[in-house]
C-alpha cells in the first residue's frame, strides 16, 4: 500500500469524498478527511452524502463543501 500512496501528487486541486448512506460509516470516515486536510491543505475538500447524514459534516473545518 505505501508504493501506491507514493505516487499521489503533492499537488491536488480537487478531492471528492463520496460517501455511503450511513451515519456511522460517516463519523468512522472523519479521520481520513481530517488527515486528508493535513496532506493536501491548498486542496478544494468536498464531500458527497445524503442529505440526512450531511447535517453530521457541517462546521467541520476540514471539510469546505458537503
């Protein structure tokens, strides 16, 4: 897995996080956007979700469009 993650670029304009229709599986998934941020904190950080889980996203400082 670390030989495929060496070929990200450093530079990412654009990440789209799509999402499952689950609550829990969304709150398991904000460490990866978190860490995402770190990574890439010029990057546009989206994530796609149904509408009764994207209530759980809003504010978060990593994430800049639900």
């Amino acid at each position: 897995m670390l030989r495929s993650l060496s070929r990200i670029p450093e530079h990412v304009p654009r990440i789209l996080a799509i999402q499952t229709a689950f609550a829990g599986d969304l709150i398991l998934t904000l460490p990866l956007l978190q860490e995402t941020r770190r990574l890439y904190r010029d990057a546009s950080l989206d994530v796609l979700c149904i509408p009764s889980t994207a209530d759980l996203l809003v504010g978060h400082p990593a994430i800049d469009r639900i």
